[in-house]
C-alpha cells in the first residue's frame, strides 16, 4: 500500500493519502501527486480535515474524469477515488 503520512483508519485502496491537519491546497496537491503514479481504475483513499478539501477534492476528480465519493467520519472526511479507466 502507498501511503503518504500516517492513518489509524483502515481501508483496502491500494492507495492512502492522509492528509489530516493540512490546510488548503496541501491535501488535493497530495491526491493529484499520487494520482498521477496510479494505473488506470486504481483505487485511493485520502483523509483530510480541512473543510475546502470537501471542494477541492471532488473538483479535482471531476476536472480530470475520476470517481469520488466523499464520506465524514467525525470531523474527517475521507475521499474514495477511483481513477479514470
């Protein structure tokens, strides 16, 4: 699994960006950094706690054609991405 930062949230992405405590525009720069090492249809999760990543993030997705559902847990919302096919 790649990861970038630590995580005490489980998942089964093959991908993890935690970008919990970072403020704006740190957490999509790190989805679109990773992003871009991932094959096609892979999947990655980010954890943020910033409330612009809840615009950012989704944004992000839609501009470049991936799947993003957004959840909260607690005050984390976690993004689950599935790149572009």
């Amino acid at each position: 699994m790649a990861s970038i930062g630590f995580s005490s949230l489980k998942t089964d992405a093959a991908a993890l960006v935690d970008a919990r405590g970072l403020k704006c525009p740190l957490p999509v720069l790190k989805v679109e950094k990773l992003m871009g090492g991932l094959p096609p249809g892979a999947e990655l999760v980010a954890l943020a706690t910033d409330p612009m990543a809840k615009v950012d993030i989704p944004l992000f997705c839609q501009r470049h054609g991936h799947e993003c559902v957004v959840t909260a847990e607690g005050e984390v919302l976690r993004f689950s991405i599935r790149k572009k096919t």
